[in-house]
C-alpha cells in the first residue's frame, strides 16, 4: 500500500471516529505522558500522529509557553485539528506530513510526544529515525504504543486463523503492527534513542466472546511489587528518553 492510499484511507476512517473534545487524560496513554511532559517538555514541541488535535489542544490550554507543532498522516484528520485549535484560541501549527518522512530540518524540536501512533506506520523504524532526525541533541521524547503481551494475543490469533482484518477494539484500522514492547525499544535504540523509563498499564487477561473485555482487565495494580511482575503484560505501553547530547 502507497502512503497515499494509506493517508486517503484513515481519511475516511477519522469520519466516522470523529467525537467531541473532552478531557484527554480519560485515555490511559495521554495521562501515562503528560507528567512527564508537563515536568520535561521547553521550547519547541513536536506531536506526531496529532489525529484530530484533541492532545494538542489541551497540552497548549495546559502549557502555553510551548510552541507546538502537531502533525497526522491524515488530512481530513488535520482539518479538524485545525477548527478545533481556532476555537480554543491556541496557537498550534498543524500540518498534514508522513511521521516516516518529516519535512521538518535536523535538529529542530526540544521535545516530542508521540501517542499510539508507531504502530500504525508501514515503517516503524523509518518513523523512529526521523524522530532522531528532529530531536535536538539532549532532547527529550515520549511514545506510548500498544503490546500485546497479554489476552489481546487471541485477538490476533483470531485475525490470522480467520483472515479478518485486526479490531483492536475502537474499529480496524487501515494498517495495524503487531507489537510487544521490547520490539518497540528496539525500533527505538537502533534509531539512536536513549530509552530512560517505560511503564504500562491496562492489564487485559482474557478475551471471551460476548463478555466485555473490561471485565477481565485490570487497570493498575496498587501495590509496588504487583506493578513490576504484570508490567511486561501491560496493553498500553509508555516509553521515555532522550536523544544523546552532541559529543
């Protein structure tokens, strides 16, 4: 598939998935990174994978000493992130660009955030190496994507054995990796990246037909020692680091 056929199909898949802005922390990737963001993130920052602009807006209400820039394969996506940061009087530039294939010059940006958008890039790896490209020595970044170290491991099972186009459950989407999270830091240091932390959260055990996945999920554990046993098994996966000062 060409990045055109892809970027034409998650315009029509961003229609029907449009809703309202609400607060974005109800997502468990955005609340996993803003700390880290709100404590870390100067100057200028770059979101990839923007959707429709939810994020963006927010961090630039919550931050407005930041200079963002919010980018999204999906025009019909950008569009929208464009009327939504008019309305909300932020100053945001969204552009519609390929996060394999940024226009964006070296060393440009002190910080950027990426939120479940690595797995859905042809080349994962191409994406990683143009955050490198982007990041200023000694900035930092944080990505979450998903993993599937866990009960969403029969979904795909399912997917394969079936030949059904992957649900991960908010609908299929025009391109899905299958990912668990040490592949994740790989795409990542072989870039360059300096992975400092990661976390997880979102504990799916099981998948059993007409039984609502949340049932058999649990979000966080209270406990220290719980945490660090069911972190490799965590859906939603948060990963923070650095690109390494210039020698």
């Amino acid at each position: 598939m060409s990045e055109n056929d892809l970027a034409a199909r998650y315009d029509s898949w961003h229609g029907p998935h449009f809703d309202p802005a609400r607060d974005p922390l109800r997502f468990a990737w955005y609340k996993s990174v803003y700390p880290h963001i709100r404590d870390h993130a100067r100057g200028r920052l770059l979101e990839i994978g923007c959707g429709r602009g939810e994020f963006a807006v927010w961090l630039a209400q919550q931050m407005p000493a930041l200079r963002i820039t919010a980018v999204d394969l999906s025009q019909a996506a950008i569009g929208v992130a464009k009327e939504r940061a008019t309305k909300a009087n932020a100053d945001i530039d969204c552009r519609q660009q390929d996060a394999q294939a940024l226009t964006f010059a070296d060393e440009t940006f002190d910080y950027i955030a990426s939120c479940e958008c690595l797995e859905h890039v042809p080349r994962p790896q191409g994406m990683a190496s143009e955050i490198f490209r982007v990041l200023k020595p000694g900035g930092q970044f944080c990505l979450t994507t998903e993993n599937y170290l866990n009960g969403m491991l029969i979904a795909w099972l399912h997917s394969w054995v079936t030949g059904r186009p992957f649900d991960s459950g908010s609908g299929v989407q025009p391109h899905e990796n299958f990912f668990v999270f040490w592949r994740v830091r790989r795409y990542l240091e072989a870039a360059g990246l300096v992975v400092d932390a990661t976390e997880s959260c979102h504990l799916q055990w099981l998948l059993l037909p007409r039984v609502d996945p949340g049932r058999l999920c649990t979000e966080h554990f209270s406990s220290t020692w719980a945490r660090r046993l069911a972190k490799p098994f965590g859906r939603h996966y948060s990963f923070f680091g650095h690109k390494p000062a210039a020698l």
